[in-house]
C-alpha cells in the first residue's frame, strides 16, 4: 500500500512539474506551483502519519507560509500588469 501511496504522489508530481515547464501563462505555472507545494505537504504528512511523529510540523508550516505568500505576490504582480495595460 505504501508503494501505491508513493507512485500517486510522484506521478502527481511529474505531471505538476510539466505543467510549471510548459504551461503557456505565468498563472498557469503559479496554480502547479501551489499544486506541488500541496503534493508536498500531503507526503510530508502521510510519511507522519505512518511513522508516528510530528517532528517535521514546524516544516509543513513554513512551506504553508510561502505558498500562501508566493500565491499572493503573483496575484499582486499580475493584477498590477493588468492595470498597467488598460
């Protein structure tokens, strides 16, 4: 079952990456960059939950905190733009 678990998150997360390379906006590569940091947190938190510890916690939080302001900084930046090209 373990196995199974980890071929999903990796799948998941070479698809995420191709999307980040290729995808055609810069949006586009901020929502797969939200999306790989969730992957992240998601294996962060089940490799916890089947060892039984929750000694990368503060780890999860951080990278909560900078997906969370990366995600603003980007909607700040391309809200601006768009001001700038009307």
């Amino acid at each position: 079952m373990l196995m199974v678990i980890y071929a999903v998150f990796t799948i998941a997360a070479l698809v995420t990456m191709w999307r980040i390379v290729v995808g055609p906006s810069i949006l586009d590569r901020a929502v797969a960059s939200d999306v790989l940091l969730t992957l992240v947190i998601c294996v962060l938190g089940a490799e916890m939950a089947i060892n039984g510890h929750t000694r990368t916690l503060p780890v999860l939080l951080i990278i909560a905190a900078v997906g969370v302001f990366g995600s603003i900084s980007i909607a700040r930046f391309v809200a601006r733009r768009d001001n700038l090209d009307r």
